[in-house]
C-alpha cells in the first residue's frame, strides 16, 4: 500500500509540475504620456504584438497611455527602481538623468525629417544611447515626433519681432527657455497637463508643440494662431529599465530591439499623417495659420543661432561639435 501510495504521489506531483510552465512570463509595463488616440500608443500596440508573439507569450506588454502610471519623469524615476520597465520620454525629459540628451533637442538643427532620421539612426546617434546605461537605462532607438510649432492667442506670427513680449509656455528645458528669451518671448516652463487651463484663464498667451498634441489634446479650443515656426525636430527615445533588459535572454533583447524597429518605422510614416490631418482639424477649428516665409524663417533661426551655441556649450561643445558635422553628412 505504501508503494501505491508513493507511485500515486509522484504521479501527482508529475501532473502538477506539468501544469507549471517551463518558463513564467515576463511583463513589461510601459507608461506613455500620450492619449490613446495617439500615433505614438498606435505604434506601440505594433511593438507589443511582435514582441508577444515572437517571444511565445514569454514577454507580455501592457500599455499605460495617457501617464497613467504618471508623467515621463516619474516613469522612468519608477524604471529605475522595477516598478515601471520602458518609457518613451522626450530628450529634454531624459536630460534629467543623461544632461548630454538635451542636444539632441536644440532649436533649428535640422532642416529635414530625412536628415534628422540619418542623424539619431548613425554612429552618433549610437553613441548617444550608450550614454544611457550607466544611468540604469537602455536605449532601443529614437522615435519622431515631428516639428514642434508655436500658438497663441495674441496675434499671427509672421516676423521675428512678433514674439516680442509674448508669454509662451515651452518645456522645462533652460535651452528653450534661453532661446526664445533670444527671440523676444517671455517663456514660462510648464508642466503639459496644466497648459491648457494656463491658455484658457490667460496665465500664458500660447506654447509651441507638435502638431499631433496640439490637436489630441484639443489646444486649438483655446487658441487663435498657429505659426508653423519648425524650431525644434521632436522626438522621444525608446527607453528600457537596464536591470529588466539585462534579466533577458539575448534572443529577446534582440527581439525588443526589432519591435523598437517596428515602431520607429510606424511613427517616421504616421508623423507625416497625422501633421497633415491634424494640419486640417487646427483649420476646422477656425484658427489662423501662419507660415513663414523662408527669409523670414532664416532671420528667426540666425537670432537663436547664437544662443544655441552657447546653450550647447554648457552642455557638451565636443557633442555639439560632433552633432553638427553628422548633420553636414547627412545632408549631403
């Protein structure tokens, strides 16, 4: 009976242990800033189904649009300590942690999405994620976000001297701050989620942003004038927690580094797209829109000029140096 009942045990056990997946899955929480309707949550519901089904289920990705586990800065604050396992935060968002990714967002370096594109997806923009990992972080890849563009409900924006005195709500990034001061604006640095009551209760005249998040967060509703100024290229990088990825096989580090592939691809198309529409629904809306003639573009970008420079200089001038000869290469 003994051995029966030992023979009945083990028999258990082995229906048991066959229940027991060989490998318990893995899952990544991702925390975007974005709402669902987003071209960036799109891209990454792209991302996530490759990643599912070339892992077998062994990685599982949830999405978090709309910060719902908080705004980027506090993602990847939550990255650092495994609550929170990838983030796509802006440059000026990852300054915070790597000071060197801020250069990477200074006004008018490129001229063109083409050449933007060449610059991030080359050796120096390589080099630049690398700068990532001693801060707990891997660098899959940049993403576009398109040309940032400025708002505002004081008037049309067609020469340079129209930014005198305009309060305009940018980034908190000091190099914005000290560019636009170069124009003859009057900056603010804001949080995004307080910008549209700051426009609604005239605490700020306008703010400048892509054209997708101006209309997916309905800035136009509390807005007059959109210049299609194209000071800064936008992006947000591809952010995975290092202790995350280095707890993966090298089969699925390369698997996340081709879906990063994938929703890079989809955003370089969809920011084309979605401008374009957007584009159309600021024109629904009723607001004026500007766009500026080419001297007029070349005297604004000549005044910033001179205070990139020096913004860059506090930053890291060999970068900068290395930045602006890769933009030359590219643009050949």
């Amino acid at each position: 009976m003994k051995f029966k009942s030992l023979i009945c045990m083990f028999l258990a056990l082995g229906v048991a242990f066959a229940a027991v997946p060989a490998q318990a899955a893995k899952t990544m929480k991702v925390g975007l800033g974005v709402p669902e309707s987003h071209f960036e949550v799109r891209a990454m519901k792209e991302f996530k189904k490759y990643v599912e089904e070339k892992t077998g289920g062994e990685i599982l990705v949830d999405l978090y649009p709309a910060t719902q586990l908080g705004n980027d800065k506090e993602v990847l604050e939550a990255i650092k300590v495994g609550v929170a396992h990838m983030n796509l935060p802006g440059p000026a968002v990852l300054g915070n942690f790597v000071k060197d990714f801020t250069i990477v967002g200074l006004p008018y370096l490129f001229a063109t999405q083409e050449i933007a594109d060449k610059v991030v997806d080359g050796p120096w923009g390589e080099a630049l994620l690398k700068k990532l990992e001693p801060a707990g972080f891997v660098g899959l890849g940049f993403g576009d976000f398109g040309y940032r563009h400025v708002t505002n409900n004081v008037r049309p924006i067609t020469k340079l001297e129209d930014f005198k005195g305009l309060k305009i709500r940018v980034m908190q990034n000091p190099s914005h701050l000290a560019v636009f001061r170069s124009l003859g604006a009057n900056p603010t640095a804001m949080a995004f989620s307080e910008v549209f009551s700051g426009l609604q209760q005239g605490v700020i005249d306008g703010q400048e942003n892509p054209l997708k998040n101006i209309t997916s967060n309905k800035v136009y509703e509390v807005q007059k004038h959109l210049t299609l100024s194209r000071h800064v290229y936008e992006w947000i990088v591809f952010v995975v927690g290092k202790k995350f990825y280095d707890g993966l096989t090298p089969d699925q580090q390369q698997i996340l580094q081709e879906a990063s592939h994938i929703a890079r691809d989809y955003m370089r198309n969809a920011v084309v797209a979605d401008d374009a529409e957007a584009l159309e629904e600021i024109r629904a809306a009723g607001l004026t829109i500007t766009e500026l003639e080419p001297a007029e573009f070349a005297r604004i970008q000549d005044t910033a000029t001179k205070t990139v420079i020096e913004e860059a200089s506090k930053i890291n001038p060999q970068l900068y140096k290395e930045l602006v000869e890769a933009i030359a290469e590219a643009s050949k």
